[in-house]
C-alpha cells in the first residue's frame, strides 16, 4: 500500500509542501507517529493520506524524482521511520520524497507546463499537475511510488567480435547491440583497440562477454588510461607526460637539495611534507560533461568525488579544504543549443547551467563540513556547449599514518559506502567523447555526501589508524571495475563474486554492476583477521560494508556471478595490453587583427567598464555561500578586507598548533590559446606561482597541478598546442623549481549538436589549462592580504610592464584578440619572488597584489577597495616599455605585484629590491579617491570609491 | 585541579566536533568526542562529564529540517539520560546546528521547564540560501557562557538560522530574558527580533547561531592582517587568540 504524507507551512503559504510517500503496508498510529516526526510542530502541519487544500489556487504542481535518481530526504525520512518505529523495509518497500507547489493565477496549461519546465531537470525530475478542479475532484495528486523495474538481469552475453571492420567500429563508438538492436551507449573504443581485443580473445579461442568488453572499454578509456598524455607524439616517443611534466618533476627533485615532494602523480593525490608530523595532498578534477546534463548533479558529484580522491589517498587523508573553478558561457547568451535536429533535446541555458554548478559545490561542500575558501569563474561564450567544472581537495595525513598501499593475496575485497544502482553507467567512456544526442542520461548521478561523510570520518578518523585495511581507493570513473582492477594490481590479481555487491534495487544485469558509477563508495583491501573489527566499526558508523571477493596473485582479473565465471581476463593485457596510437601534430600560428583603439584622454568610464566584465568582477554572491571558515582553519579568506573584495589567493593553518600555513591559487588563461599557447602556459605557470608569493608563500615550497581540458584532440592542430603547453609546463616549472605533483586532463571538450535553425553546429572550448599551485608559509603571521592599511603608504610595482595586450581582458572589452600575448621572462621573475619573500619574511610588506587579469587598472582598484583607502599613482616611467595610457593600466604583463609599504621601511625594502625592476608609483590617501596620473602625469583617472565599488559588485548583484 | 569534561557529539553529519574539542582544550577543559552510537550503546557515560556540546555541522544533510533527524535519534535513545543531565549543575551549549538539534529536542528555551517540548523554531534564511560571514553581536541577557562579554565579533554558516517562535512563546522568552545572543547591526537572516542565541530558563542551557571555535585564534579575525600591521608599527606584540575563545572558558571556568 502506498501511503502519503504532506507537510506544509502553517506560517507561508508560498513555501513547497514538502510530500512523502511511503510504498509500505503501516497502520493509522504508525502513520501517526511518522508525520509527527516529520513535522515541526512549532510552525508546520501535516496529513496522511488526504490532500492539503488551503484558501485559494489554481493549479498543484508536483515535483519528484524519476525512478532511480538518488533522493537523500527519503533516505533520511526511512532512516527516521525505522529508528522509531523499530522496523524494517524489505523488498520493494520504500520511501520517496516530493515537492507540492499551490499555486495562484489565471493560468492556462500551456503556462504552467512553461513553469514546470523551469523548475525541474527533465534528464532526472518527474513533474505532474493539476488543475484545482482535478486537484479537488481526485481528492489531490496521484500517489507514486517511482521505482525502478527492470526485467533484463542475470543476462551475461558474448560478444562476436568476428566480424567486419565496419561493426568493429560501430561497437566501438555506439556500444554492445541490445536485441533489440539498440545500442548499449558508448565504449569509445576505436577500430585499433577493437582489433587488439579481437586479436587477444582469437588467440583464447572465445569472444568476450559483455562485461569482459566494457571493463576493457572502461580501464583503456582515455578519462582512465590518459592515452593522448601517454602515446608517443611526433618526435618525443615517450609521450608528452613522461617528456614534459614528470620529467620536470623528476629533474626538479634530483636537484633540490630539500627535496618535500611524497607522492607525486602514482597515488589518487599528489602530495608534499607539510612538517614533520604531516603531510598536505591536493588533487584538482574536473567533472565537465556530467555538470552538462545536470548542473547540480554533475558539480555535486564531482565535489564529493574529488574529496574522495583525497580520502583514497594513501591510507586516507582527511579532507581540509575544498576548492572550484568554473568556466561558462555568459549568463545572458540566448541562443538555444540542442542535441538532436529535431530540437527536442534542448542544452540547458548558460544561465541555468552557472546556477546549477554553484548550488552543486555549495551543497557537497557545506554539507560535508568542508572549508571551500578558494576558487574562480571565468566566462567565455566557447563554453556553452560544454562548461568546465573544475574541482578540488586538499587533504591532510599524519606522517604516521601514511603506508605504502598493498593489497595482499587473500585480502578481501571491500566496498564500503552507497549502494550501486543504474546511475553513471558509461560516465568514463563519455567523457572520452564529444557530447552529442547519443549521450546517455543514465550518465547522471545526484551525490549523498552525508552517506559519504559518515564513510569519510569511519575511515580517516578510526579506521585508518586503527591500521585496518591494507589499501584503499575510490570508487570513481568506472566503478569498481576499475577500482577492483586497480588494487588487484598491487597482489596480481583479484576474484569477485558480483552477486554479493549490494545494490539499490534488484534486476541490474552484471555488467552494469560492474561498471556503475553510483557514487560515495570506496573500496579496500582487508586483512581476514582484521575483518571482524573493521565490520563492527562501519556498522556502528552506520556505513554498509560488504565483502564482493578476494585478492590472489593469479596475474587475472576473475568476476564470478551466482558461481558462474563471466569474466576472466588477464591482468597484464586488461592494463597493458591497449596498442600504442602514435599522433602527429601540425604546427599552427594564428595571426589576428591588430586592435584599432582610439585613444581617450580621460579613463574613467573604461575602467568603471572593466570592472564589470564577468571575469573581473567580484563573485562575492559564491564566497558567502561557501562555508569557508568550517574546520577554523580560514587565515585569509575568500574575501579580503574590510572592503570583502575577492582575492587571487586564500590561507589556511591545517594543524591548531603549528604556525605553518598552506596557501592555494591558480592561474589559467584561456584567451592567450589561441595566439600561443607556449605562452598560455607560461603565464598560467607564473601566476599561479606569483599569487602564492605575494600573500607570503616561501617560492622555495611551491608544488603545482595541471588540469588539461583541451578540444577536439584528435586534430593534428590541437595536438600541437598541446604538445606547446606542455613544453611550456617543463620549461617554467624547471626554471621556477615548482615540481608538478599531480595532474588530470579531459581531452575532447566539444559539443557536436544543433543551433536554433537546425543547422549543424560544433562548439569547442579554447583550449584550456589550468595551473593549480600550493605552498607553504612558514610562519602563519607573515601572510601578507590584498588590502591597502595606512594612508601614507607607498605604492610600488614590481616588475617590468610592456604593451603586452594580446588575449587580455582589455582587447576582449573592445571586441579584439591581437597578438602581442605576455611573455614570461621565468629567470627575471623568480628573482624577483625570491627577493620579495625576503621583504615579506622582514615584514615590510603592508599589502601586496599579484597583477593579473585586466592589469594594474584591476589590481590598483581591488586593493584600494579593500583597504577602504584611497590612492594616487603616476603611470610615468615604468619599467618596461610603454607607449598608450590605456595600455600601460590594463596591460597584463607577467611577472609584476604591486604593493604597499610602510614609508619607514623604504630604505630597507628598496635594499632588498634593489636588483629587481621595482618603481615607487604613488601613495595610499585618506581622501577616499583613486586618481591615476598617465604617462605625461596628467590626470586619467580620478573616481570615488563609492562609485567604483558599485561597478565592481554590480554584476553579480541579484545573483 | 580537575579539568571539567566535556563530552562533544559526532556522527551522521556532525562536522565541528574537532576544532569544538579544540577550543574547550585550549580553554582549559579535557573535551572527549563521542560518537551517537556509542553514546546509545553506553548510556551512562554521560554521567561522566559536566558539559554537553552538540557541536555545528549537517547532521543528515538537514533532510525533514535542519536538527530535526538528530534530535528525534537523541529523542528515541538517550532522552532519560538527557533530560536527568539538564536537572544538574552541569552545562549544555549547542552551536549553529547544535542549537537546531537543542531546539527540535525542545532543551531550549523549554519554558516553564517543559524540557522535550518544542517551542520554537530555525526557519530557513530569509535569502533561502546558506550565509557565511562575520558579524557583529551583542549580549542582551546573562548567561554563564556569556559573563563577562558585551559585544562579539563571530562567524555565522547556516541555510536555517531565522529564529522563529509565536507572539506569546516570544513574549514570555522575552520576560523571562532568555534571548542572550542578538545581531548588534546587521541582521542576515531575517531572523525575528535579531535573535542569535537563547537559553532555557535555568541559564545553563545555550544555544547559538554563530561559531565561537571560528574565532579562537587571532588569525581567524577576518581583518587581523590590518590589525597585526597596526601593532607591528605601535611596537607591540600580535594576541595569538580571538574573542570566540571566551565562551569555552567561560564554560570551563563555571566548574572552577
């Protein structure tokens, strides 16, 4: 019997009446007692199985789930129901949450299905209405009980590969053939992987199962096996990870006489010696095509996702700091994108998209008890079809709790955590590919991070030291085919008894099982006599842990379903038997128009301008709905000054008692890709790094993180401005001795769908890179903030400024892309860096900003607004090569800090400086004004804070 | 002299239980975090410690309203051993969801000493979304955690902090000077009246909206850069606590 309760205000009735269906057999006291507990009395009332009506509406609109999709208040709702009832929901019996809106207004159907469609994601929301009338006449909505049901379990299929290249191929790219003729959704498995498949079951004188066919599909996939990064490229035959980015990393720690680095790029994080009792990891994900379809979902996942990335860290690391970037198309864009020609798969609005995401990583990270101080968004209309969600986690171990990972024969393999449903099937082998209408929905998956929380704080706070288990990893792209497969590699092989994972509902056929991506699971390895403990710790933590099989050193990777083997594949071949695809790259040199800009005498209302562009604004709406102060580890914050003005770099102290500091920031300039990305990279590189030296990092105890997103990377152009970003990567790492620790890329971010007239469109992202730094302060004391502090003090620029506009912030303002991009002078810069540490390690710093997007004009005002100060500069005779006042402020040469300084401490700090491009520019005032005098010291700009600040809050203010 | 105990809980959500311990340590307490399970399973340990804290966090993702889940567990296993701890001279603070959770188990403001019934309310905010910032506070009514302190400066994070209660449980809170904790200035929630913190009528018994172990340390005051560069030009030495500190040792120093 399906049963229903409604709770509704008694206070609002504008608010959701918040629905409960029980699918349960429960008599009039049990309801009772449940709609009790799930109403506060103090200002709700509920009803059981009766409609709620009040005064005055006109249509009910109702909101839920589809069958499937994760729903966490029923899951607390039955959690709920058990505790007090002290009973129990077997077989189909379960609980379902949904919305019930009320609403008033002439509204005609058509109307309110437009309503409806703006309130829900139809890829994982059912929605059903009525009119009063109906409403009334049906006595209120329809009870629903959306489970899933499937028929089709228990199947295990071969697959004939014998036969044509053709079939190969469109297995392949579509997927295994249903019965029916469908398609199973994508293996992105090209012909010559196929034929290495086909060739290696030929010689066993079978064809593969299903599941044998997308576990390899899964472990070789590109979003796993990172191919593009690893096959040889042109001349460099070792491929351009080995070639550029671990080799600057091996180079830089053979020579670096203290040598911090612990784990870099093996483990699920890379890592570094924070002191002598800790370590510090930090992992930087991306989850793009998921956050496509479902905003929220995808971004939630891929929060709770990387945590876990954190928590498989060596034997488990605690998660301290979350971090986000996210690259959109302008919220404002209308023009509609769909997936099919038949525009009936319309891409959500860029609008929808940017409110999802951020709701996404507010939700997983706030509800995990996760500081999330750090992060940027950056907008360019080439994201539209694909945003890019960058996540991350810094996670902290104690020294004596690290291990070496190694799963032991007879080990048992452990899952630990969620329950494995339909959710995320083919998640790895689609992100490897384009999106496009073939994209599957079942790709989407809705995070539970209090499931995972209860798992994180049973792992890294008991059974870790405890010494429980002997690995651990997380349940991510693949599942645990490729989780299980992983470990197994530490004794040589593995067993699984499939039928033993535990599953949200019953009738899913084997190989999705073993291929699922439903979330917040890990999976261990666990010594048989230390099983008992270790079971009776997660059942009292309330977290399901289930043995699925055991370790051996057979060399093969072995799943049994119903004593039955279905998979039996050899562990060398399954992880190293993918041919080599050597690329070819094609040189490219874009050359753009050179910008016509006139000149103004006055710049005040280019610089007002400058302050609302999306990329420059502050984004003060995301740093106060992201818990950044959880864990009191917060030193600098998200929002620097009395003025809350958002800045490049945040702080925090991990350990109460230490006066160590970790300091976080990124650099990442899509726009200069085009032009050069040799380039691209550097100045990614160098700011990266420069933000860190200017809030006080040590340059010395600076590690680094690449996160590739590129486009369309089986175009030999592509490749070549990869294979450029990457040379750039080893050469400014070398010269900045800022090892790279981990990395992760995502290689085919395009859309390949269909514009308003249903003309076939693609849209690719520029190519993208983002450099992730960490360092350590010292001492927690000497960071230095963004804020201007005392009138009188003076201002300094650091370093050399040249007409370096190409890409900038400025050219993109007037509709140009030029091509003078900044070019990093790496050796100038870290000498510079260098010689400012010194300063702020003497404390002669007051206040010091990194100058990076937009250029000085942007660092000049962000300061000042922060400090509530105003200031007074001269653009004359800078360092470098200028020849245009507009120019000179918005220029965005490299390598360059403007700061403040006591005017007691010039001698000494000038001292310091002395072998550096440094120029005495101004001087902070009392009178509340930034007033920039130009190249021929007449005025240029001369505004009131209280104007500017207006500007720079503007663009985000109703968001 | 003995260290008060205090024991903080943990589980299914809780998030702030270690840097809670922390600040009761540093205040001079010997803090213990208990997870609810163990607590079910070991009633009687409760008997143990002279403070309670249910410290912040998300205890079930706030799923049915926040505090709520949380409460009805404490409810159903540990009310007797709850309801005999409050009867004592001992203390109970519940911090952001804390208090949630000290609200839903109707331990505050519990007026005519009606421990378990719930009174009042934390609505969702005004915004409908989770806040995080500092604030300024004032102290308009005594409580043992608060002696001593007339205006605060803390952090708040929550999506439901508006305090809620009808015209005569407000009345009769107001009567008997229960509110302890409001918003000196700003007010981010819409909460009714500025309301930031309660008590129930013995005093001992507080709950509150924002986070004093955010505000243990020097370095966690959001403008502390500014503040150390002004003492390092008058000459003088950097504090290495903030004002949140306080509470907790007021806490610790009520058994002293």
């Amino acid at each position: 019997m399906i049963n229903r309760i409604e709770v509704s205000s008694r206070i609002s009735i504008a608010q959701a009446i918040n629905v409960y269906t029980i699918k349960k057999n429960l008599n009039k006291n049990q309801l009772k007692e449940i709609a009790l507990s799930l109403t506060n009395p103090v200002y709700q009332k509920f009803t059981i199985n009766k409609p709620t009506l009040i005064s005055k509406f006109t249509w009910a609109i109702e909101t839920g789930f589809l069958p499937g999709v994760t729903d966490n208040v029923a899951n607390t709702v039955k959690e709920i129901i058990k505790d007090q009832l002290k009973i129990k929901f077997v077989g189909d019996e379960d609980v379902f949450s949904s919305q019930l809106l009320l609403i008033d207004g002439k509204l005609e159907e058509k109307d309110v299905i437009k309503i409806s469609q703006g309130l829900i994601n139809p890829l994982i929301n059912r929605i059903h209405f009525k009119s009063q009338k109906q409403y009334l006449k049906d006595n209120g909505m329809n009870k629903i009980a959306p489970q899933v049901k499937l028929t089709s379990a228990n199947q295990v299929d071969e697959v004939n590969l014998n036969i044509s290249d053709e079939e190969l191929t469109a297995i392949g790219k579509s997927g295994i053939k249903n019965k029916d003729g469908s398609s199973r959704g994508p293996l992105a498995l090209d012909l010559s992987y196929m034929k290495a498949i086909k060739k290696h079951f030929d010689k066993l004188g079978r064809n593969p199962t299903d599941i044998e066919l997308e576990s390899i599909a899964q472990t070789w996939s590109e979003h796993c096996h990172h191919t593009i990064f690893a096959d040889p490229i042109d001349e460099i035959k070792d491929g351009l990870f080995n070639y550029y980015i671990k080799r600057a990393t091996v180079e830089i720690r053979e020579r670096k006489s203290r040598d911090l680095c612990t784990s870099v790029f093996t483990d699920n994080s890379g890592a570094f010696k924070f002191d002598k009792d800790y370590i510090i990891s930090h992992k930087v994900e991306t989850h793009n095509s998921p956050s496509a379809l479902d905003p929220f979902g995808g971004a939630i996942t891929g929060i709770v996702g990387v945590n876990r990335d954190t928590i498989g860290f060596d034997m488990g690391a605690k998660p301290i700091v979350n971090y986000f970037g996210f690259c959109f198309a302008y919220p404002s864009l209308k023009s509609p994108l769909f997936r099919d020609q038949e525009k009936k798969q319309p891409l959500l609005s860029p609008r929808r998209i940017m409110d999802g995401v951020v709701a996404g990583v507010n939700s997983g990270g706030n509800c995990s008890g996760i500081p999330t101080p750090q992060g940027f968004l950056y907008f360019d209309n080439k994201y539209q079809g694909k945003p890019l969600v960058f996540v991350g986690t810094m996670g902290l171990l104690p020294v004596k709790s690290s291990a070496i990972k190694k799963a032991r024969p007879g080990d048992y393999v452990v899952v630990i955590g969620g329950r494995v449903g339909q959710d995320g099937i083919h998640g790895a082998t689609f992100s490897s590919e384009a999106l496009s209408s073939g994209s599957p929905a079942g790709a989407v998956q809705i995070g539970d991070p209090i499931t995972q929380k209860k798992l994180s704080d049973a792992i890294v706070k008991e059974a870790r030291d405890q010494k429980l288990y002997n690995s651990i990893t997380d349940n991510g792209a693949g599942g645990i085919s490729c989780s299980v497969a992983e470990m197994a590699k530490e004794s040589n092989g593995c067993l699984v008894n499939l039928e033993k994972v535990p599953l949200k509902y019953p009738g899913l056929e084997p190989w999705k099982v073993w291929i699922s991506e439903s979330q917040e699971r890990m999976t261990l390895a666990v010594p048989k006599n230390k099983w008992k403990k270790f079971s009776e710790l997660m059942i009292s933590r309330d977290v399901e842990a289930t043995i699925i099989g055991k370790f051996n050193n057979s060399g093969r990777c072995v799943v049994n379903y119903h004593k039955k083997t279905i998979m039996d594949i050899n562990m060398r071949f399954l992880h190293d038997g993918l041919p080599v695809r050597p690329m070819k790259t094609v040189p490219v040199k874009n050359v753009f128009k050179e910008p016509i800009i006139p000149q103004q005498k006055n710049l005040n209302e280019v610089l007002l301008k400058m302050m609302q562009r999306l990329n420059v604004t502050g984004f003060g709406f995301i740093s106060s709905q992201y818990d950044h102060e959880v864990q009191a580890n917060s030193v600098i914050k998200p929002l620097q000054g009395e003025g809350k003005i958002n800045g490049e770099t945040s702080v925090v102290r991990p350990i109460f008692n230490s006066s160590h500091a970790v300091a976080i920031s990124q650099g990442l300039y899509p726009s200069y890709s085009e032009i050069n990305c040799y380039q691209m990279a550097g100045a990614s590189i160098d700011t990266a790094i420069r933000n860190l030296v200017a809030a006080g990092t040590n340059p010395d105890k600076i590690f680094l993180l690449d996160n590739f997103c590129w486009c369309s990377s089986n175009d030999p152009q592509r490749l070549y401005q990869l294979k450029k970003a990457a040379e750039a990567c080893y050469d400014f790492a070398k010269i900045y001795e800022t090892p790279f620790i981990s990395g992760k890329d995502s290689m085919f971010n395009d859309f390949k769908g269909y514009d308003e007239k249903g003309n076939s469109i693609k849209i690719s992202v520029p190519p993208t890179l983002l450099i992730s730094s960490i360092g350590i302060i010292e001492d927690v004391f000497k960071t230095v903030s963004i804020d201007v502090k005392f009138p009188g003090d003076l201002i300094y620029i650091l370093g050399e400024t040249k007409d370096e506009l190409g890409g900038s912030e400025y050219f993109a303002m007037n509709k140009y892309v030029g091509n003078n991009v900044p070019k990093v002078d790496g050796q100038k810069n870290k000498k510079l860096y260098l010689d400012f540490f010194k300063a702020s390690q003497k404390q002669l710093i007051s206040s010091a900003i990194s100058v990076t997007r937009g250029g000085l004009g942007v660092a000049l005002v962000k300061t000042a607004l922060a400090g509530k100060l105003g200031i007074e500069i001269s653009l004359n005779k800078f360092h470098g090569k200028q020849t245009r006042n507009d120019f000179t402020l918005f220029s965005e040469s490299q390598g360059r800090i403007l700061v403040t300084i006591n005017p007691k401490n010039k001698k000494e700090f000038e001292k310091i400086m002395k072998e550096n491009a440094i120029k005495e520019i101004g001087k902070v005032t009392n009178n509340q004004r930034l007033i920039i005098n130009g190249l021929d010291n007449k005025k240029v700009v001369d505004l009131n804070l209280k104007e500017i600040e207006k500007a720079y809050k503007s663009t985000f203010k109703d968001y | 002299m003995i260290k008060p105990k205090v024991l903080i809980l943990s589980g299914y959500g809780l998030n702030c239980e270690d840097e809670t311990k922390y600040a009761f340590e540093l205040a001079g307490g010997q803090g213990q975090i208990v997870h609810i399970n163990d607590l079910i399973k070991n009633k009687r340990l409760l008997d143990d410690f002279q403070i309670m804290a249910i410290p912040g966090g998300f205890a079930y993702g706030d799923d049915t309203g926040s505090g709520n889940a949380y409460g009805l567990k404490l409810r159903n296993h540990l009310w007797e051993n709850i309801s005999k701890f409050v009867t004592k001279d001992k203390l109970v603070i519940g911090i952001c969801n804390g208090f949630q959770v000290l609200v839903n188990l109707g331990l505050v403001p519990a007026l005519n000493k009606k421990y378990g019934e719930r009174q009042v309310a934390l609505l969702p905010n005004e915004s409908t979304r989770y806040t995080t910032g500092w604030f300024d506070f004032k102290v308009i009514s005594d409580t043992p955690w608060l002696a001593g302190i007339k205006e605060i400066s803390l952090p708040i994070a929550h999506g439901e902090g508006k305090f809620f209660a009808n015209k005569e449980v407000l009345n009769e809170i107001n009567k008997k000077n229960l509110v302890v904790l409001k918003y000196s200035n700003i007010n981010p929630t819409g909460t009714l009246e500025n309301i930031a913190g309660i008590t129930d009528e013995s005093k001992r018994i507080f709950g509150l909206m924002p986070h004093p172990e955010r505000a243990m340390f020097f370095t966690q005051l959001p403008n502390w850069p500014l503040l150390k560069e002004k003492l390092l030009r008058d000459g003088e030495k950097f504090p290495k606590f903030g004002p949140g500190l306080q509470i907790f040792k007021n806490g610790v120093n009520y058994f002293k």
